[in-house]
C-alpha cells in the first residue's frame, strides 16, 4: 500500500513518488497507522486549485446585443404606436371626411402596413424559437441562409444532369465523409428519432401537401422578410408624402382643414421615424451577426464546437425575448449555465441536447469549469436530473446520457458534491446501469471489417460509457460512507470485478486498444479504494471483495501476464495487501493457486527498470502481509524454496524492509513441523546485527524484529560464532538497544514497534548469556524500561493498521515484555 495514490499518478509526479519510494525503501504501510491527512483524502487536493483570475463570460455580448436590440424595438415600437393613435385619433377619427382621396389611402395603406409588420414581429420570436434547431440559420443569419438554401437547390439541379458514375461516386464520398464524422464524434450527429407520440414543432405541417411552405422554419423566414418589406414600404410612402406636400389646398375660411397639414405632417414623421428605427436595428442585427459574426465569436470563445451554434442561438433568442416582452433589463440576467440547467427539465429530448451539452463543455473548460461545476452542484434538481439520464438506455440518447455521465464524473471530484450525488436515492443503481459488459459482442465486433461504422460505433459508446461508470465511482469512493452505499448495491460490486478481468493476449499484444488497459486499470483503483475502507464498513466490502469468486483469479492473471502494464500489476497487489487484513481471504489469497508464486517471481526479478521498482515493494508487503497470523500460508511459502532467496534479498537494498518482515512473520506463524525448514534463517543473522547498528527509523526496526527469531534458531555457540562473523560485539548491541528505547521517548507513529522489538531482542541475549544481564544493567536498563512502562500506548499492541484502527493485536503486551526484561535483570 506505499502511497496508496501512486497508481494514480502521472508524469512528473508519478516519477517523483517512484523516487521516494526508491530512497526510502517504502512509503506509507499498512504497517503503520495513517492519519487523516496522510489517508485517502485526495479529493482533496483536487479540489484547491490555483486561484484562477476571474474571466469575462462571453454570453455577456450576447445579452448587451440583445438589450441594444430591445432599445431599437421598444422604441420603434413606441413611435408605431404614437403613429396609430395619431391616426385613428386625429386624422382617421377628426379628418376622415376632410382628408384629401391620396392621402385616406396612404394612411390606410400605412396602417395596414405597419399592422402587419407588428403582427409579424409579436410572433416572429415565437416561430424562431422553434427553428433553432434547424441546420439552417433562418431569422438570425437570414441573408446568409437564404444564400446557402439558393446553393443547395443549385446544387440538386446540377447534380440531376451530371453523369450518373461521377454522381456515384461523388455520393459514395460524402458517405464516406459522412461515416468518418460520425465515427470521430458519435452522438453530434441528428439521427432520426423513432416517432413519438408528440409532433417536433419545428416540422409541424400546418396544412395538407404543404411540408416545405408551412413548417415552422419556414414561417419564420417569411414573417422575418415581410417585416423587411413593411418597413421599406412604409419609409418609401412616408417620404413621398413628405418631400411632395400634396396634403391637398386649403381654402381660405375653411376652418376644418387648417391643422390638417400639420397633423398629416406628424403622422407621416412618426411613421418614417418609427420604421426607419426598426430598419436600423435589422440592419444592426445583420451587421452584428453576418459580418462580424458575433453568434461565431461567442461560440469560439464558449469552446462550445460544430454543435455549439445551436445552443448560443436558441440563449440569444431568449434572452432577447425577455427583453423585449418584459423589462429591457431581463435579458442581462442570464447566463449560459444557468440557461442550459433549466433546458434540462425540459420535456423536449432537442432541448435536454442543448442543455446538457453546454454543461459538458463548461464543466470541462479550464476557464468555467469552477463556476459551472459549483453552480451544478448546490442545485440539487439539475444533480437529480443529471442521474436519470444515466438511465435512458435508448440509442437516440446516447449523447445526452454521455455528457451527462461525462458531467457527473467532473462532479464528483469535490467531496461535497459527491457526497450530494451519492446521497440521491437510485444514484448508485443509474451510474451501475453504466457499467454493462458483453464480451461475446466485443469478441465478435473483432471479426467484422472497420468499414462498419454502425458496429463500431456500437463498441466505442459500449466501453465509452464504462469507463464514465468506473470513473463516477472512483471519485465518489474517496469517501468512506460512499463506500458502503457502492457496496451495498445490488449487483454494482461483482461489474466492478468483472472489469478487472483481462485476458493474456490482452495484456501481452502491444497494440491493444488504449480503452481496454484504462477501463481495467479505472476498476482495479476502484476495487482497491474499496479494500482499503477503514472501519466495519471496510471489512464489510473487503469480505464481500473476496467472495466474489473472480475477484483473486482476476488479479492473478495480471500479474502472471501483465509484464506490460506494471501500474495494472501494481494495483492489483496492493488489492490483495489489503484484502488480507481478513483471515478469511488471506486464505482465499494463498489457496489460489499461483498467487504467492507470482508476488515472489515480481518480488525478486531482476532486471526491472527503476522506475518499476514501486511494484517489486507492493509485491514484498503483500507477501508479509499473507504471511502474517497464517500457519497455511507460511507452509505454502516455505513450500515454495524461496528461504534462502529472502536471507540473500537482505542485502539487497530496494527488497530487505520487506524481505526482513516476511521472514520474521515465517519464523512466528510457521508450525512446530517447519522448524528444520526454517533453520537456513540463521545465515542472515550477521546481516541483521550489522543493519541494526548502522541503520535508523524502519530499516532498523524490521532488523530489530526479525533478530530475536533469528536468534531462537541458534544455540548460544552459534550466536557467539554469529556476532563473531559480523564483527560486532554483544555489548555493542546491547548498547544500541538502550540507545533505542532511551531515543524513543513514545512509541514513535511511523515505526510503532520498535520498542517492542528493542525489548525482545534484550530478552533473548539476557536469556543467552547471563553476562548480557550485568551489560545492561551497567547501562541503566532498568530505568530505561521503567520509561517504557508510562509511556507505552495502544500504537504498540497492533502489527498492522487499517488508517488509525489498530488491526491483528501482539499475543503479547508491552507491559509484560517489560517486566520480563526487568524481571531478567533483577534475578541477574
């Protein structure tokens, strides 16, 4: 379990964990406690990042365009208005006898006009509204559509007098473009939808044999035109009335057409004003829009993509919409994060596209990821949304099911939204409808030519939506009540299992798919994020782990075969470390045939590059770790001949910590039959004393360990002959062992027994030779050990630890450790 993140890091960081753990031998152990802050809570470093200076949203020139937009409006608007009251009132209403014939109809003709055109305008948004979704960009481009429209049918034309090889062959290419596109960006295409039991109201045909005139699109480019046109109408039969004068004579006396030129005057005015107005904000919108392309600039800045016009036309039009139909400053209010968490309610499957389209690139966009992700998070109706759609299944909503898995696992990065997530009834059940597997169709798709673009993008969805699944739950395991909620779920736990199966041509072929070794790789972080759960909870998923019939057969096949991928093998050791703090599956472990054989042909192989060395470590402690409290297991080992290769691998710097904790758990667990099996052990005795008198911190303390069971195994000729070779005398030794214990003043977090061992290897020489009393008497022994006595604490009592819980308690306490020793030297 050496730094339990090291299998998820990469780059540089990766490198310099593998640098730490070359230096020091081993990182963070099962072997001593963790703290809070050196546990799992990687989330944590996630989620402070650098201050990010804050940015400009670039939908802010969107709403300041449509509020310019809505002044032009309302204020043509008010003049059309003052025009028609004017009318009505003043000249229809006082002068409708008087009026001379020219200018009645030039009034009416200007009404109808103007009527028309605001009929036109109160619906025109309405009908753009539901051609958003269109390819064509009808209303707002309108110049530019209706040149690319013109294009199009040119184009169908030409096509029916080409000759019909080269029109094959040019259809067969765009086929092929077609298929490429579609294959390098599924879900961005429009498939067609399987008929609802709803009509798209952007194909609405209003009347029978009428499917091109009357749908919605359509309409709105007519009404858009026909204001286009009463505008130009009425600005040319304005000015004709103002630049002639012909308001008729006014005869001398005659008091009922004294004001009348004044009036009409007015009236001509307003109503040149007020469309005049109205064709400079068309003429703004075309300028904005077809020559500076404000809708292509904001989309770019937004990093929204091909789809993303879509989605900033459909947030223009609302937001000038509201500034329009409501306050002026209604408009300013939006945002796109916002604009897109209400589409997501959205019944419409068009406008859940949209929306959870702008989420997904938001969420991943270096520049709004922050903003978006917290706005996601503290609302908890769109969080709840985003896991339904984790259920629909049906192919036409693949993408939305996509981003919205892509989203989640964005989300789940910071604790307290993953803990928001997890906490959704049916959240563990939707992110498990993720994770479905059918090898058979992976197998078969094999077999099948690449030019089958339908199939293969089959399989690219099927391990795409995998690897979301796995990477949701490798974020939400990071906290430990998440945990148990992923296995608690009905059937989640043995997906994740079955994800960590590869197979042999897998793991050795060098051009296997990337997809497949990360998928394995994402499971097998998953299930050890699990096996490493403190508390009842972890035993709980660590029982359950194991009883999975697959789970160590799987493992064993990576590291039998998995040469390749050493951060596959890697994790699946540190799985095994882990599951083994339960009896029951150290057992299950060691009864799998070729898992210890395969953790010592890792543990000893030679010839592995340096920055692999971290994997030869995991292998060691899992090795210590199943030989700790297993009588089975230890004779499985020493079954193995490999006694001789663990005393040789104590001179071997990178493989002596765990070596050392592997032979003294040999020499405690074996059974009374192993004993001559064990007696080769007494070679390593000179290399043991040596390291305990230069060495420091864990080094000295496995020495330490395994020194007082070295020593069972030899009579006292052989021990002096012992100290003999390793040029080191008992009193040297017995020195340093007082120097221990008066160094550590307390049981010391990273190196819990040392202590312990300090007393037992005192044990043993006042056992040996009863001149090893006098020593350490002469040393002040007995005061040093009355130290040991109020200060001794729980840290002492465990051999192992699962984060700050002490696990597989010594059979004997510190306390009478002491006061044998002081016992030893009160007889002496």
């Amino acid at each position: 379990m050496d730094d339990r993140n090291s299998a998820e890091s990469e780059g540089s960081l990766h490198l310099k964990i593998a640098e730490l753990q070359k230096l020091s031998g081993s990182g963070t152990t099962i072997f001593a406690p963790q703290t809070g802050i050196e546990k799992r809570d990687s989330s944590n470093v996630e989620s402070v990042c650098p201050a990010i200076p804050a940015v400009r949203a670039p939908e802010k020139e969107l709403t300041l365009f449509a509020l310019r937009l809505a002044v032009l409006e309302k204020a043509a608007t008010g003049l059309g208005t003052l025009g028609f009251v004017w009318a009505t009132v003043v000249l229809l209403g006082g002068f409708a006898i008087t009026l001379d014939k020219t200018d009645f109809w030039f009034i009416t003709i200007i009404l109808l006009i103007e009527g028309t055109r605001i009929f036109s305008r109160s619906h025109e948004l309405e009908w753009q509204h539901q051609a958003t979704w269109s390819i064509t960009d009808a209303g707002i481009n309108s110049f530019r559509a209706l040149r690319s429209s013109l294009q199009f049918r040119i184009g169908t034309v030409k096509a029916n007098f080409r000759p019909p090889c080269l029109v094959r062959r040019q259809s067969e290419h765009q086929a092929e473009v077609t298929e490429t596109n579609d294959t390098a960006s599924p879900g961005f295409s429009d498939p067609q939808r399987m008929p609802t039991r709803t009509w798209r109201s952007s194909d609405v045909p209003f009347l029978p044999f009428s499917q091109w005139v009357f749908v919605s699109k359509n309409v709105s480019k007519f009404l858009y035109w026909l204001q286009l046109l009463s505008a130009t109408a009425c600005v040319v039969l304005s000015l004709m009335k103002l630049i002639k004068h012909n308001y008729g004579e006014v005869q001398k006396g005659d008091t009922d057409k004294r004001n009348r030129k004044s009036a009409l005057y007015i009236f001509y005015s307003l109503a040149l004003a007020e469309a005049l107005l109205f064709l400079m904000e068309k003429a703004y919108w075309e300028w904005k829009v077809s020559y500076q392309k404000l809708l292509d600039e904001v989309n770019k800045e937004c990093a929204l993509g091909p789809t993303g016009m879509v989605s900033i036309r459909r947030f223009f039009y609302d937001a000038y919409s509201r500034c329009v139909n409501g306050s002026m400053f209604d408009g300013l209010k939006m945002d796109m994060v916002s604009f897109a968490m209400e589409l997501l309610a959205s019944s419409s499957p068009d406008e859940q596209l949209i929306g959870v389209r702008i989420l997904q690139k938001f969420s991943f966009n270096e520049r709004f990821s922050d903003d978006t992700l917290q706005k996601i998070g503290i609302n908890l109706l769109v969080i709840e949304r985003l896991v339904e759609m984790l259920n629909w299944t049906d192919p036409q909503d693949e993408e939305i099911r996509r981003s919205a898995a892509d989203i989640l696992s964005n989300l789940a990065g910071k604790k307290q939204n993953s803990l928001r997530i997890a906490g959704i009834p049916g959240a563990m059940e939707s992110i498990s409808s993720l994770l479905q597997t059918n090898r058979s169709c992976s197998g078969a798709a094999d077999e099948i030519s690449e030019k089958k673009i339908v199939l293969d993008h089959a399989i690219y969805a099927f391990w795409t939506f995998n690897h979301l699944g796995l990477r949701i739950l490798k974020k939400l395991a990071r906290d430990h009540d998440n945990c148990g909620k992923i296995g608690n779920t009905r059937g989640l736990l043995p997906k994740i299992i079955d994800f960590t199966h590869a197979e042999e041509r897998v793991l050795k072929d060098t051009n296997v798919a990337e997809s497949q070794i990360q998928t394995v790789k994402r499971s097998l972080q998953v299930v050890k994020m699990l096996a490493s759960t403190t508390g009842t909870t972890g035993k709980h998923l660590r029982r359950e782990i194991s009883e999975i019939v697959f789970s160590i057969s799987n493992i064993r096949d990576i590291l039998r075969y998995g040469e390749r991928h050493p951060v596959l093998q890697k994790l699946g050791i540190e799985i095994l470390t882990n599951l083994a703090l339960e009896e029951d599956a150290t057992e299950r472990i060691g009864g799998t045939g070729g898992v210890l054989k395969e953790l010592f042909n890792i543990f000893f192989k030679k010839g592995m590059p340096e920055s692999q060395n971290h994997v030869r470590i995991a292998a060691g402690e899992a090795l210590a770790m199943l030989a700790l409290e297993s009588t089975n297991n230890c004779y499985r080992i020493l079954k193995l001949h490999v006694l001789e290769r663990l005393v040789g691998a104590l001179e071997v710097p990178l493989l002596r910590i765990n070596a050392a904790r592997i032979l003294r758990n040999l020499c405690t667990y074996s059974s009374a039959d192993c004993f001559n099996h064990l007696k080769g052990v007494t070679a390593a005795g000179p290399t043991v004393l040596r390291a305990i008198m230069s060495e420091e911190n864990k080094l000295q303390e496995v020495m330490l360990g395994l020194a007082a069971h070295v020593f069972k195994f030899m009579t006292s000729p052989e021990s002096s002959i012992t100290f003999e070779k390793a040029g080191i005398t008992e009193a040297e030794v017995a020195d340093e062992l007082v120097k221990i214990l008066e160094k550590h003043r307390g049981p010391p977090i990273k190196i819990p027994r040392i202590r312990r061992f300090a007393i037992e290897l005192a044990i043993w020489m006042m056992r040996d030779k009863e001149t090893n009393v006098h020593i350490f008497k002469d040393l002040g022994m007995e005061n040093v050990l009355e130290g040991v006595l109020e200060t001794t604490a729980e840290l002492e009592s465990f051999n192992i630890f699962s984060g700050t819980v002490g696990l597989n308690r010594h059979s004997t306490t510190i306390h009478s450790l002491v006061e044998t020793a002081l016992k030893l030297l009160e007889e002496g």
